[in-house]
C-alpha cells in the first residue's frame, strides 16, 4: 500500500516553496508509489488537523508562482506539552507514514525534537530561510530570489543619487548574518556595506570614508547595511554620545526597522552630504523565484521524496557542492551560518576604494 | 549662424529625462542646425555658469539611462532679486538665444516668470513631475515607469500577504495628488485605495471593510494609500482620538512618510489582523524608463526642438490627445491636476467589493 | 430582473484581455446590477454553447495573468450562412441580452455585422490588437506590453553586439502597420528602422547607411524591421537581382518570418559587416500585461458595463485622448491605421544620424 | 615594482565578463600593488598590440554591464606558428608579466598551449561559457543569466499557448551539452525537454506523449529543445522518413537554428495539434547579469589577481562547491561537461507525467 506522506511549510513565506512541494508530489507520485496530503498553516495545521488533498494536478502549475500554497504560520509544537501531544496524535489521526516539515531553524528543530521523542513520527526536512544562514547547507532557496530584487532596486537607486549628488542608505534583512546585505550590495555596486558580523564604528566605518569619497569629487555613494548590523560600542569614538541619542539593545543593535534612517540622519549630520535611505522590507520575500530557486526547489523536493522512499527518518535535505542529499539532522540544526572571513573580504575590498 | 540652445534639468529627478535631451539635441542638430549646451544642476549651473558640451556623440548612448546626465538640483533663480539678475546674466554670458528648462512646476514657473521679466531670455518649457500632477499635460514622462515599479512590487506582496493572512499596508509618492497611488493600486489589484483628494474615514473608509474581508473568508488584503491622504476630522467618527495620537498637521494630513506605518498599526488594533506596512520611496523613481516614457520623452524633446526652430517663446510642450505640441505658458502652470471624479470611480468600485 | 450579459474573446490573445473581462464584470455586477456568462473559444463557443460562469469570485485574481480565462479562437461567424443562424440563436438559447465582443477587427466586424442583421443581438465591441492598428482607438491595450518586451530585448542586444562589433537584425511583429517595429526601434536605440508604410531600398535605406556607420568607426549597429516590411520594387536599383533571389509576393512582401534572416544575408554579403538575426515571435505577445495595459483594458472594461447599462448597442469602446467612450461601430472598423508621417518622421531622424 | 598584467576576453561574450575584469583590477590595485592593461578583441589585440589603460577608475562602473569592454574576438593564436611567435613577442613588447586570460574552451586551451611552449608566458585563466559545459568548474558565469532570461520567456508563452490551445516549441542554445535547455526546461514548467545527451525518437519521446496530453485533456503544452538536440536515427521508427525529409548531419544533427521549426511542423502533422515555434538566439547572451552572475564573476575576479600575485602560472580559477580557487590546467580543458543522469533525471520525471 502506498505510504502517506503530509506536506507542511512553516516560518516566513519565501520563493521556492510551491516548487518544493510540487516536487516532492511529482517525484512521490510517479517514481515511488506515494501518496499526499498537504497540511495548513504550518504545525498549526497538524495540531487542527487542517488538511487538503495534494494530487499531481493540485501541484502542476504552482512551481512559478511565490509564496505557499500550504499557507505558513509560526506556531511551534514543541513549546508545551500539550501541543507535543497533539501534533503526535494528529500525525496517527490523519493516518501518515511519513512527514515532510520545510521550514527554518525553528521548524526542523521542532521536528527534529518530535522525531527524537517518538520515532514513529517519521521526518524529513527541507531547510528554507530567505537570510541563507543555515548551517545544514550551502544555500537555501529564497535567497537568491531576495539578492536579485536588492540588487535590481539598488541599480535604480544609483541614478536617482547620481542625478541629485546624494547618498542613498538602503537596509535590507539580515537580523543576525549578512548574506543578503553582503551579495545584494557587492553586486548592486555599493561603496559602503555594514553586516552583523563586523560591529561598525560610525566614524572610521561610515563617515569618514564618505567624507573622503566626497572630497575626491565622487557624485554620490550608496550605502548598504544589514538592518541587524550594530555598533561597535567599545571601539566607536563616538559610542557613548550615540548610545544617548538612539535606542540599543544590550548588544548594540539598533531597533529593528531603524537603521537606515539613524545612519542617513548621521551621515547628513557628520558629513554634510544631502542623504536618503530606503527600506527594502517585504519587497525581498515575495514574488515568482528566480531560475536558481526554481531548481534548487525542485531538486530538494525530488530529494525529499526520495528519502522518504529510502525509509530514512530524522533527516533534512542540504545541497552540497553540486549535490543534493540527505543529512542527519541533530541540534545543530540552530547554529546561525554566518559571513566567513572569505566572503568579508568582499565587502571590505570594495570599500577600501573609498578610504 | 546656428542658434545656441542651453538646456538643464531642474526639480526631483525622473526617468525620461535623458531621452528628452537626446531628442531635443538629435532633432536640433540634424534638423534645425541648432547647437547645443548643457546646463548643470538645474538653475544653479545657469547662476554659477556650470556647463558641459552637447553634441550628437554627447547624448547618442543615454536613452535608457534613468537620472539626468545634466544633473538636477531645487535652486531657484526668482527667489532672490539678485538671483534673477545673474541668470539673466548668465544667459546673455553663455552667449545663448534659448533654453529649453525640463522641469516641474517650480522650474517652468521660474523660467515664464524670467521669460516675462525680459522677452529676450526665450524660454521653451518641458513639463517634468514623476506624480503626473501638472496640469498643462496630459500625462508626464516618469510617471509610467513609478507605476510599473510600484504595479509589480505590490504583485510580489499578494504572494506574501496571502502566505501569511496578513494585511499589507503599501506608502507611495503622491503628496497633493494620488495617481501614482490610483494607477499603481488599481493595476496592482489592491483592496483599498486612499489618496489625498478623498480624505478618508478611518473607520468606514479602511477597518470596516476589512473587517468585513476578514469576516466573509479573505485571506489576505493588499491596502495602498499615497503618502499625501489625510484624514476626514469632521467625518472620521474616532477623529478627536486618533488626532490626539499621531501627528497631524492642520489639514489632516500625516507627517511625510509616515502614515504607512500608522494605519497598519491602526488596522492591527482595530481589526485583529496581522499587518505589515511597506515604503516604496525612492525606488519609484529611479531607473530606466519604461518604453512609454522613452517614446513620450523623445516627442518632447523633438518637439521643444522644434518650438525652437521656429522661434517660438514662453512656450511649453503638452501632449494633449495624441498630439505633442507647444502651449503658451501662463500663471496656470502651478495649478495641480488632482485626480478627477471619474478616475476615483475606479478605486471606489474595486473597493467596493470588500464592503 | 438583471440583464444577462455573455463575454467572449476572439483572435490572437493578448495582454490585457483578462482585465477587461474582470473590470466588466465588476462594474456590471457592483454597480449596474448586470449578470455575466463567459462565452469560449470566441465566436466558436456561441456556435457550440460552450460556456462557464463569470461571477465577481471567478474574475477576482485574474487581472496580472496574460491570455484569456475564456481562451480564443479565430472561428468567424459570419462566413457562411448556417453558422449566422447557430450564432443567432445561441445567443438566445443562452438567454442573453447582451454580448461583450472583445476582439480585433474580424470579431468586431462579425459582431457588428450579426447586430446588424439582428437587432436583438445587441453587441458592445471592446477593441483589441497588439499591433496598435484599429482605427477606432487611439491605443490598444497589450501594446504597451508588447514594445516593452521588445524593447527590453533590444536592450540587451545592443552588449552583445558591441562585445563581437556586430550588426544586429531584429524581427518584430507588424505585419500591416509598424508601430511595434517604430516605438520598440526607436525606445530600443535602434540606428535604423523598417516599416511596412515605407518600402525601403536595400542600398540605400538599409546597407548604404550601415557601411556609413562602419566607415566612421561605429562598433555595431542594430537594425529594427517589421515582419511586414516590403522592397520598394521601383526604387530598388538591385531590385530585379534581389526579387530573383528570395520569394516575394506581388506586393514586395517577403514571406512571413523571414525578412530579418534576408537582410541580415543581405547586410554581411554587401557591407561587409559580422550580422546576426533574431525573431522574437510570440515573445511579444505573452505575459502579464504592463501598468498601462492593465490600467486601459480595466477602463475599457468597466466602459463596457456602462454601455449595456445604458442599453447601448452596435457600439464599440474608444479611448480618444484621454477619455475612453463608446462610439458607433461601422464598416470602417476594418481599417487599419498605419503609421502617419509625423510618427515616421521619427525613425528618419534616429536614422538620419547614420548617412 | 608593480607586476603588470594584461587583461583579455575572448570567443562568445557572456554577461559577467565585466565583473570579472572590474574585480580583478580593484583586488590587483587595491591588494596586490598590480598594474593591469586591457587587450582589446581577445587573442586579436595581442596579435595586433591593441590595448586600453585599465585603472581602478576604467572599471569602477562596469559590474552591471553585460558584454565586456575589451571586446572580444574568436582569434585562435595557436593555429598558425607565426601566430604563437606575434603573440609571444606582444607580450613581451607590452611588458607584461602575467595575463589574465578570460575565456572558453579555445582561449583557455590556447593560453595553456603558449604557457606550455615558453614558461615565461606566465597565464591564469578564467572560464567563460554561457553554455556551462566547462568541465574544469562547478558553474560557469552567464549560465545563471541564460536560464533567467530563456526561463521568464517560457513563463510568458505559457498563457499564448493556453489561450489558443497550442503547442509551443521553444528552441534554446546548447549544441552540445543541454543544461540551459535542461534548467530553463524544468524551471520554465516546460512537458518535455530535449537535450543533446539524450538521442529521442521522434514518437516516443516527443509525438506519442503530447497525443496523450491532448486526449487527456490538456490544454497545451510547452516543449524546450536544445539546438542540438538529435535524431535516435537506430531507436527512432519513423527514422528512415524523418533522415529523408531533413538535413540531418551524420551524427542525427539537425542544422543549426532549424530544429525548433522541424519539430513544430512534425508535431502539427502527427498530433494534428497547433503548434508554433520560437527560437530564443542571442537574446540568451546579452544584457545585464544576475546577482548570480555578478557575485561569481567577481570572486573569479578576485582569485585571479590573487593567483598573480601568488606567482602561480598555468592555471585556471574554478568553483568548487562554495570555494573559488586556482587548479592547474591540463589538455583535459578542453572536455565538454555534459548532463549526467541524476540531473537528466529531473527531465524525465517532470515530462514523465505527461505518459
């Protein structure tokens, strides 16, 4: 009898889920004798028991278009007990064989701890975060669909600032890594690039390379920075007068949202360069993938299927290198991938034109 | 002898400028044996006598470039009396017969009021503004490529919005008038539409038909409102208590930039739906025009070419219809082209649908 | 009782078509109380009562899609005596009052052509054509869509040949009038145009400038022709060799789909020039329609509830400057508009520069 | 003292050649203390001495850039003796040190055949294949851009092909290796794919499986098919027929440009099903890259300025899983990458459905 697998897609919406799922229902469909069930709303679903049937047909036409069809929520199972309990007792009541969870650190690691807790509750992962900063693969999908849109809107951005001498601070996502910062802005041609990594120093960072740029002549800069970049509080010259002023937390962060228009403010301040900022926000999740995603989607669904096939259990799909397979999962599955020295490097390298 | 013919750019820059330079120069050259210099940063190139060359080689590769390769600024050369003098000087320095100003209301203003001061600063007029509120023309080049950037950015958030059951609050340009609010909403199939010519009830013109949407089933709703819509305070039946709150100035209207923010705050409280707001700003008007724009900027640039030619002054190029021609400029320039009664049909009957 | 209206859409499909079916069906329901049944394949879904609802639900997402829910086909009805009858009364049989006939110049003049045989077959004709060419309007929607795809790829080929030092041909739609090849060639930077209005010289409108260009030192060059353009076998001094070369028909035509290969022949065999070709075919006329599109097919729409509402017949929709209306259908709906010499005289200017 | 280096591109451009000059001159400059000239037309300048200055200045604004600015040329300096001898002693006579050579498989294997021939020739390669058949590295540059463009593309005929019930036939480049027929293929949605690797018959593999999508209802369907893509002339049954009435080389090729066309005439004659065809040709290779592309292009970049100032010679810069660095450059440059089967699985499967 054919095994029966539940699909579900939990955290923040991102480009390439659809294909997954249509993936993973061609590939269980045709190659392995599955069969499907879609549940909504992420862990949510599973805990109401809201589900919808996931044929070949249901799947067909959906690998372009963005966001889920699953829908998404943030509900996490594994917070109290009682949920733990439901989430187990819906996967028997809906009669699965197997659980396919595509979602972040939060949703592997609440299957991870399901599966670990009982192993009739078979699981596969997908990993997905729009920030690629999972550890348990080299790229997640998403992220290139969000570099692509930062870098497109970064080339606009570069005539308006050309045409008025500005400079232009653009904050894009990137709570706790810069990846998206880091490849939007090299790519975008940015002269500055400030990530959660590196803590930056307002003066010798920001300002005073800019102040050298507009001094040379140079008839405007864009600015790129994560929106969970922080100051370097013990490094920074100014740190304690600009402490006062804005709103840090404990580590230095700016509030969320904020960044951008604290470093255009500063900068037209410290520099006397005319300054504006923008604030990507959600433009950066949403829309049809571009072809990268699409088949980096694709593969890890037909990957999942297989595993599932295998009769593996306790594992997410990684791409490394060229190849797409299956890993264990265990609690690392938290660690957060940051920005290695390497590709710093990078933004360091194309800044240092301006100093 | 050939006629010399100085150009500049003035006001907030727009895609399509550099294909009215390109055209006003190729028809000028190759048609009128007119020659030609550019004008830097607006008025103040003509006060400080800041020029470049402007040959058929000069502008030969700029059509798709957004920007101006003219570079702009807000200088503005009636002002000051003394101002007034050294344009006046300026022209006669540069050895010029003609300008041709492309600009907004602020730029074509100055250059009918210097035209009228003294007959022999001849003026020909481009009409310039990105919100397409001038009322000399029927439609402005720059317009159409803010709409298609806001159009396809509010397409990439249905996915998102509908992913995640969310109400998706959208801030475009449009201080004194909503077209790019109407034009990008309506095309970008939003829920809700506000401009400033409507002002608005927040309660019955926004939370209650949400509410409704939410109530009969909607997953999600795609709310667009131009950063220049104020509240009704006679009508808004919470006005006392929502003035108290934000900050409004006396006609109603939100602080510039803000009101996105306030009314997905306001949605959440209200209505109990999770809401997130978003802020095109500058990417609206950056970048390389859209076909529509580079073919109506190239008529008015031949067209200003021609006004030339034939010796034509205190003029401005309008299209009207499918016709592009010169009209006499008058005090009527400043006048606002709001959006009329039978273009707010359209958004009140998408919007109707949810009430 | 509501007044029952069918919608259909006939010949090529094109951007847009999904709007005008979604913002008639919201005004007709929303705000004139109508009833709407969508009508497929065109003309054979009338012959063949092949029909399918057209509720507000049904309509609600369509607007950004290309093509048409209700699919097209080129059946006409008017062609022999029987399939008149079939259409006559189907349009009973249905229980319709009114018919939407959103097409070209056969389905309007079919639906114009049944009215007038039938009073009781009471039609509203909605224009359509991607080439730009119906004389009852001053623009069709999805033209705007189409130049813009055109214009994107001449952008693109214009790094490719100057890498390689090449002439690039390209092959646009336009079999009768030219204005894809005029606004995609001239927004595009093409160095020369081709339209079927003007029947060209190979030597001298085309090869002659060309090796022009090349004697002066230009990199590459990019030649824009609409599939429709003809040899002007009079002018022509080479055109007794070229007519015996390649397959013209009485009227200077080359057959369809190939003149871009021929002149690119032509151009490396005669000038001497490394020339590639390329045929953008149905790329032009797929996707989601542009802001503009969206924005005048959404007008046409709702202009067409509003005619059946007012109990209109025998009209078709118009957009004459900047208002869109009914105006009387006539035989003339036949006629194409060409290209005028005030729009031709762009492209001899963008041209001239190469002589 | 500064090493200098000489820059060149050579065969067919690629978007990302610019990128990879631009970051090899700023990390050369900027890191290294190196001095770089540019070779104009790849091989061809060398020969011929043609060179432009290439400061930090000259390529701080080429990243977006498709093409390249040295421009290229398919010059092969390994052909004739006196070749290798004239590009030997340029290299001296420009006083070079070291040349950074950016190509495909001819221009990499003629700067290895000259640095095997005279060790003084000191030489680092770059790869460069829009095609991606490279063997030596994981993925070359300009693919990525490729597939976006060929993929957005087949979204777009998507909804033609729906709207009239059509097959549509979609000829893309790859003569030897499939994989943007491959990735534009599965990302595209297309029902079947051909690629150069897989011999089809023209029954089983492409006639037979659409009859059954159109006796089960389909509406459409979208068939991708590399440009070299050949005839299974032992498998296929109707083989015989089909050699006679095309021009099919020895091994089964049908000519180049024609096969998109053939196939759509096969399938109108045996499904007795509209089909139209499009050949996608250069518009696969021109304009601006992809994040994809900038960022790796820019790391090849780097890696060669950092491979000079290593003082390594004869070899070339290649991605390996996440990691860019030098290897050495053997004869076997010259092997083609092909398609392997886990990767021509995705087609199968994905087609698969369609049996």
């Amino acid at each position: 009898m054919a095994k029966k697998v539940g699909i579900l897609t939990g955290g923040g919406d991102c480009p390439g889920l659809n294909a997954v799922i249509r993936a993973a229902v061609y590939s269980g469909v045709i190659e392995h004798d599955l069969e499907f069930v879609g549940i909504k709303y992420g862990w949510r679903g599973l805990l109401e028991r809201n589900t919808v049937p996931l044929t070949l047909e249901d799947v067909r036409k959906i690998l372009p278009e963005g966001g889920t069809i699953l829908r998404t929520s943030r509900t996490n199972p594994i917070k109290k007990a009682e949920d733990i309990d439901r989430a187990l007792s819906g996967f028997k009541e809906l009669g699965l064989d197997y659980l396919i969870a595509i979602g972040g650190e939060d949703t592997l690691g609440a299957a991870y701890r399901l599966w670990r807790g009982d192993k009739n509750f078979k699981v596969v992962g997908v990993p997905k975060t729009i920030d690629n900063d999972l550890s348990g693969t080299d790229v997640t999908f998403g992220f290139d669909t969000a570099i692509n849109i930062a870098m497109k809107g970064i080339d606009r951005l570069h005539t308006t600032a050309r045409s008025h001498n500005r400079v232009m601070v653009v904050e894009l996502m990137g709570r706790h890594a810069g990846w998206i910062a880091l490849e939007a802005g090299l790519t975008g041609s940015a002269d500055i690039i400030l990530l959660p990594e590196v803590p930056f120093d307002i003066e010798n960072d920001l300002c005073g390379p800019l102040r050298k740029m507009k001094e040379r002549g140079r008839e405007y800069a864009i600015v790129v920075v994560s929106e969970g970049a922080k100051l370097d509080v013990e490094r920074d010259s100014d740190g304690s007068y600009f402490l006062q002023e804005i709103d840090l937390d404990e580590f230095g962060h700016v509030r969320l949202g904020g960044i951008g228009k604290i470093l255009a403010d500063e900068i037209e301040d410290r520099v006397d360069w005319e300054t504006r900022h923008v604030v990507f926000g959600h433009l950066q999740r949403g829309g049809s993938p571009t072809a990268f995603d699409r088949f980096l989607s694709t593969r890890y669904g037909v990957a999942a299927a297989d595993a599932v096939a295998e009769g593996l259990s306790g594992v997410m799909i990684s791409l490394r290198g060229t190849e797409v397979k299956p890993i264990e999962m265990t609690d690392e599955i938290k660690e957060i991938k940051t920005v290695p020295e390497n590709f710093r490097r990078y933004a360091r390298l194309f800044t240092a034109r301006n100093e």
